[in-house]
C-alpha cells in the first residue's frame, strides 16, 4: 500500500529529542501500544507510522515528516484526520504543518467538487473577484430577512449568505427563510439580468445538517454553507458530494478558531484552512481578514491562500473568502492583496457605508471594477 | 426568555479594555453586526450578548460574565456551541472557562442518559473504580483482536474498548469485527459470571456514526464510543438520544486537543471536557491522565474531574475516564486521586505487567481492590 505523509513542528531541546518526540507521534497516531512489544512484522515496520526525516528549523522547532500506511485509514475520512492529528492534537508544541495524501486518497476523499472554476461557472463572472454579503442580524423575521436579500442581489452582489448564526430560531424558522430569501432573490435576478447566489446556512445537529441541505436544494439554492467544525468536517464532506444536494459547499470558520489559533500547536493556517478543508470538500473557505475585528496577520492570510490554491494533484484549488471587518477602506488593499480568485465577504461595511444596501453594493461594486482596471492596467 | 451566561477568560490591558474586549465578544457570539446600526430595541438589548461583570483575574487577565438571550440558540446543540464559541474561538487570548445552561436548555439537550448511576447498574460493580483496556494495535484481523477481547474478560475486567483508531479497516471490518468480539466476551462473561462489556468504537464519516450505533446495538453492544471531535459533538448527541441505541456513549479525545492544549485560549479543562461533553450526553469522558504520554497535570485533571462531577442542575455526572499511561507502577496513586467514581483505562501497562493478560488483568483487579480497601479503612 502506498504511505501518505504528514509534517509536524514540534518544540524540542535537540535532534535526538526531536526524533523521540518524533517516534512518539508515529506510534501514538497508529498502533497505540508499545512498539517494542508489536510481534507481527508488518505491523511493527508498515502499520506503525514512520519518521522519514527530522530537520532543524530554528534553535527551538524542529520539522518531523511522518510517513503512514494507507490501510490505517481505511478508505474515512474521519480515520484520516484521526491518523494525522487525532491523539497528538493534546501533546503541546506539536503543530500540523502539511499533509500530502496518496492518489488513491485523493480518489476517496474526492475533494470540492466544484472548486473556484465550478463556482464561477454558476456565477457566470470571470474577471474579478467575487463578492459576498449576509443577512442579519439574528432576531429579524425570515420576512425582513428576504426584503434584505433583495435590495443586496438588487445592487449586483454576486452571493448572499445566511449570517452563520442563523439556523432556526422561533425568529426565523429555516424552513421559511430559505423559500423566501430565494423568491427574493430571483425576483431581483429578474430585473438586474444576473445570477445572484443565496447561500442557505444548512449546519445543524447531526443528520439533520444533510436533511437541510437537501432542503435547501429542493427549494432551489445553489450554494450552501456548513460550520465544518461545528458539524464535523465529515458532515460537510457528506453533503459536499451527496447526489441529492449536488451543491458547492461554503467553509465557515465558527468553533474552528482554536485549531490555528496559538502559533506552536494545531494545524498551520495553511494545512487547515486550505488542506483539510479541501480533503473535505469545501469549495470556498472563508476565514477572517487581517485588519479587521480578528487578529489574523497578513501573512496568516496569504498562508490560507497558499493552501487554498497550492497544486494538490486530483483536488481542484479553492476560493478563500476573507471577511471579518471589510469595508471600503480596506477593499481595494484586500483586492491587492488577494487577487481576482477570492470572494469578499462584507457585512457591516456596507451598512455603514449607505443605508440604502442596495446603493451600498453598486458603489462597492464600481470600486471592485476600478480596483480590478487598475491592477490589469498596471497603473 | 431566559438567559444563559458563559464565562471567558480574556487579555486585557486594564478594565476598559476589558470591558470593551467583552463587549465585542457579546456583538460577535450573537448579532455580528454593528450594534450601534441596529434598530430593533429587542434584538439591540435583548438578542445581542449582554456583558454581565468584569473581575481582574490577576494583572494580565479578566474574567467576563456574559449571557444570552436561549433565542439566539432555539434547541440546536452545535448553535448553542456557536453562541458560546464560534468566532470567538478564533480571538487569540479568549478562553471559556464555564457554560450555565438554562432549565429550559437543560431539558432541551437532555444531557448523559446513564451517567455514573446507569453505567454502574449496567456493569452491576457499586464499589470500586471501574477498568476498562482497549483491543489493539491496528492491523491485527478481527478474530485476533476478538481472542484478545476474551483474554481480557476472562481476567475480570469491567469494559473492553476498541482502539479509537480501530474503524473499518482492511485488516478488520467493522461489521465483522462487532459480532465477533461480542461472542468472545459474552463467552467469558459466562464463565466468570461478570458482565463485562465490549465497547465498539463507532466513529465515523457523516450519518455513518449513527448506522454503526444501531449496527452495534443489534449486534448486542451494551455501550459505545464517539470521537467526538472527529464526528462532530451533535453526532455524538444524536447517538447518545437514538432510541434506536439506547446505549451509554463513552466520548474519546481524539482531534479535540486543540480546544484545551493552549492555556490561554480555547476552553478550560473542566468545561470542555465536564460541562460541554455533558451537555453532548457523553456518559463517560476519556481524557489523558497525569504523569503518562501526554502533559495533562494533576491540576487540569483535578479540573476534568470537577466538571464531570459537580452539580449542574438537571445533568447527570458522568464518569471521568483518565487513561494514557497507566500502568502497575502508577495505578495505586490514580484511585486515590480520582477516587471510586472513575473508569480507569489501561492498555500498554497490562500487556508491559504480563504477556498473559488474563493474569494481567486479575493481578490488576487484586491491586485495585487492595487499595480501595486500604483507603476505605483509612491506612
């Protein structure tokens, strides 16, 4: 069987400590027993995982590459992350740098399914980058919701997504918001000629996050969003390639937070929300922006975009979609910044900029076609 | 409607900041807009978080006491974690430190089914801490690791788990492997007259977790165990309500180190591993002991320990289930630090003790029932 590969920094007083610490993640991710007490040869030297190399990248972090076998994983994708990250996520100092699977994993776990030339597809727009907004906020009626909707699709957005925090409360009952804010927003598509995405939010508790997808495609969406780590990251895989629901798949970042927010532990910002999340099938990830109410840094975020767009033989490249305190301050800086294979989401940016939402997004708009005019012309 | 408050942890430089920080924290968790745009006095004062008090923790750290209006929520268990945790998770320097849930809450997640009571009725032992082992290393076949299985009963321990990386793999298929290991340990159970129990480990990709519950329900399974963190805690949730399963569901840590791993962010030991796998309906919680192969010390296992035992109104205890390292040497020391109302895991230690682990497991059952006995007379 072939063996995938998975790279770890860990903290470590030399190479030999590096290389100990090393064993004990190779043995801790597989076996789970004491290696020297494993008879069966081809567990001890295949199942095991393997140390294929340990280099020093300061005097405090060293990089361990791990090899495993296949056959620990099975064909799960569950297994998988439980392979590369399962009990050594509780060892600190022990941080996920890159994971490289096989091609026969890759033909598993099947990746997005639509990645960022699927969307633009459906979106029908290839010369900029894509721009996205949310209703809310949470405690307005489903109705107000759907007027929202419309005046954003009416101003030329390209997505509108649920606010993540929209599910189904008394306020607005999921099954009444996503029929109305689709009414609502191909009536505006009929009058402004373009293909407006609404993004139903579809994360719920357990099965339930597949049945509303399934919903949501019934009642016409073509996009849907999951908190992946509220859901599991296998529910959104799930309802990524599910023949009923057939939708791209939107990444939100809620709950997510504490897997890459302390430097020397987790995963990378590039192993996670690019890797993984692409194993996982999203085709958009969306995380927060540097400069707005986050802390990530600028070069956090051109990690993510690394990850996001990296060759990974068989996995399509996916859209990141920074947000998180855009504004018409920053916008062109973040178009600078990301280029033209992003989606921007805004939300209180365009509140504050015009009270009337839907002028808000048309001055948005002319300012991304500038932006975008300028960068080609190199002006 | 009643409001549930959540404590953080957070960096500050002085109480305004604080204040301010909490602030934040109160709009994100909820609205995620911004508040002084907000119209509706209900959804302004009611639905946005409400920052109930600022106490300096010491100089470089503050305790705010925020609540919740349940309508931000309904009944969902992964919304009530994203009100709790979502995008503050990502906020470097927060941390949820404990989670007051409303009666009204409380009766909607339900909570453990069996809790310390039910799972002592199940295994008929009253007196003493329970052991559980665990089946492994990966890639042994299925009739080897059911033999392994019976080894074990046969000495008289009280739960044989499978190894958390034990799925459906190759070399053991899950749907062989459930039938065959219950055979073996309901063999010994009619030897010894004990009523050990096999623990199948149903982890797995989407709705596939709760097919395996069922799957192992029928097959005569008398618990389970979730990664909870690889499946998604709702996934775990919906097992644990299956009226089709029916079963006490033991929660592994595998993949949730991330939200306990760094001090300052993520969630304190007790609630996440107490509070919030209570409130998942996790009737046993696995964690890695002090003094073993992870770094957990005494102080956050002392934590652990207190979030599944103290009282939360409507919520059963569960049984806190420290493993990962035990062995002959250190055993003694464990009962009497966690006390008669824990699960103790041991694998490696009993196969390290005795190559024969019938007689490993017997030797471990004199040991334990001396030292209960020792502290019980007070010597």
């Amino acid at each position: 069987m072939g063996r995938f590969f998975v790279r770890y920094s860990l903290g470590a007083s030399d190479v030999a400590d590096a290389s100990r610490q090393a064993f004990d993640i190779a043995v801790e991710q597989t076996i789970e027993f004491p290696h020297d007490l494993v008879t069966d040869p081809h567990i001890r030297d295949e199942i095991t995982g393997r140390v294929e190399s340990i280099e020093n990248i300061n005097n405090q972090r060293f990089l361990a590459t791990i090899s495993y076998d296949e056959d620990t994983c099975g064909t799960e994708f569950t297994q998988f992350i439980n392979v590369v990250f399962g009990n050594s996520s509780m060892k600190p100092g022990v941080r996920v740098e890159s994971i490289e699977p096989t091609p026969a994993q890759v033909a598993a776990f099947r990746g997005p399914q639509f990645g960022v030339p699927g969307i633009r597809e459906i979106v029908g727009v290839f010369d900029r980058p894509l721009l996205c907004s949310a209703i809310k906020p949470m405690g307005l009626d489903s109705a107000t919701l759907a007027d929202m909707a419309y005046r954003f699709a009416l101003g030329g957005i390209d997505f509108i997504k649920d606010d993540h925090g929209l599910t189904d409360q008394r306020s607005s009952r999921f099954e009444d918001r996503i029929p109305m804010c689709m009414e609502a927003v191909e009536r505006a598509n009929r009058l402004t000629g373009r293909k407006c995405l609404y993004i139903p939010n579809v994360t719920a508790d357990g099965c339930l996050t597949l049945a509303r997808a399934r919903f949501a495609r019934r009642a016409g969406a073509s996009a849907v969003i999951v908190s992946g780590a509220l859901a599991g990251l296998s529910t959104l895989r799930e309802v990524a390639l599910d023949p009923e629901v057939g939708l791209p798949v939107f990444f939100h970042p809620a709950f997510c937070g504490s897997y890459t927010v302390c430097p020397d532990s987790g995963f990378s910002q590039s192993a996670f929300f690019g890797q993984l999340m692409r194993l996982a099938c999203a085709d958009a990830v969306i995380f927060p922006s540097f400069g707005g109410r986050f802390s990530f840094s600028r070069a956090q975020c051109a990690e993510i975009v690394e990850g996001c767009r990296r060759p990974m033989p068989g996995v399509r490249p996916v859209f990141p979609a920074p947000g998180g305190g855009m504004n018409f301050g920053n916008f062109a800086e973040s178009i600078d910044f990301y280029g033209n294979d992003a989606i921007f989401l805004i939300g209180g940016g365009l509140f504050r900029h015009d009270p009337d939402i839907t002028r808000s997004v048309s001055d948005l708009l002319t300012l991304v076609e500038a932006e975008v005019a300028r960068i080609r012309d190199g002006r």
